[in-house]
C-alpha cells in the first residue's frame, strides 16, 4: 500500500485542542483541530479528557 502522507509516530496533544505530531521520517507538525470541534464526531473530543485519549493507531490518529 503506497501512502502519500508520512506514517505518524507520535502524537502529543495540548490544551488549546493542538496536536503535535511526529513522522517516521522524521518530520514533524502541528495539527489544529478547533475548526473541527463543532462537526459531527468532533464534538466528543471537544472535553479535553476525551482529546487527550488520542494515540498512533495504524499509522494515523485516532480517538476511541
């Protein structure tokens, strides 16, 4: 399977509901999901608690 996005490695959230990402090939970024809390499954992760469940699932984020 080819992807056109690096696998992600790490992931660390923070509380202003940022991501920090790290990739397997050693780049790394910030992902801002405030313009997304107010959609659809987005309103969960709203609860800092529940954001900060994330983690590095098949080469990606996820929450529960």
């Amino acid at each position: 399977m080819h992807h056109m996005y690096p696998s992600v490695k790490q992931v660390v959230p923070h509380d202003d509901h940022t991501l920090s990402l790290v990739f397997e090939n050693g780049e790394n970024g910030i992902l801002d999901m405030r313009p997304m809390l107010d959609f659809g499954v987005f309103q969960r992760i709203k609860d800092l608690d529940e954001f900060k469940r994330v983690r590095v699932a098949f080469d990606t984020i996820e929450w529960n």
